[in-house]
C-alpha cells in the first residue's frame, strides 16, 4: 500500500481542499482512509519535509505534482493537487 503525507502549515488557504481531494481519491481507489500529515510548524515535522511548500501531498516520498522541496516557506501557487492526480500518483486508473 502506497504511504501518503499531507505536507501543510496552519493559514494556508488550501489545506482543506487537499484533504478533501485525498479522501475522494482514495474514494476512487478503494484505499484506506489514512495518510499522515506534517505541520511544518511542528518541531516533530522531519527536516526533510520542511522545505516542501503547503499544501504538499507526497505519496511514497515523491510530490505529485513533481515538485522538489525549496529553500522556504510558501504557498503552493496552483493550491491542492487534483483527484485525477492523485489517483495516478496512486498507481491506479480511474
């Protein structure tokens, strides 16, 4: 099974939205409803998951929307990954 985290940090506008998209596609796919999320405001958030920008959603380590971690904190400009993604990300055809 695919291990999925959410990557976010609290105002981020978008953050809802990604759990959201997360459950349908996980919906879709008739996976379980789990995926661990890190807050990198937390000191408990591993520092390779600092750089990522919010919302992030990794699935097996790797970013779904192919983005790398940064140097910063920032907004992802194109907000949550969609539901198509996702699924692909997950390895299955909706």
């Amino acid at each position: 099974m695919s291990r999925i985290e959410l990557v976010y940090f609290n105002g981020c506008p978008n953050v809802s939205e990604a759990r959201h998209r997360i459950v349908e596609a996980l919906t879709r796919t008739a996976m379980p409803q789990r995926w661990t999320e890190w807050n990198i405001d937390e000191p408990a958030t591993p520092d390779d998951r600092r750089g990522y920008g919010s919302p992030t959603v990794l699935v097996d380590g790797r970013d779904v929307a192919g983005g790398a971690p940064g140097a910063g904190r920032g907004c992802v400009a194109a907000g949550a990954p969609s539901v198509a993604l996702l699924v692909a990300a997950l390895g299955v055809v909706s």
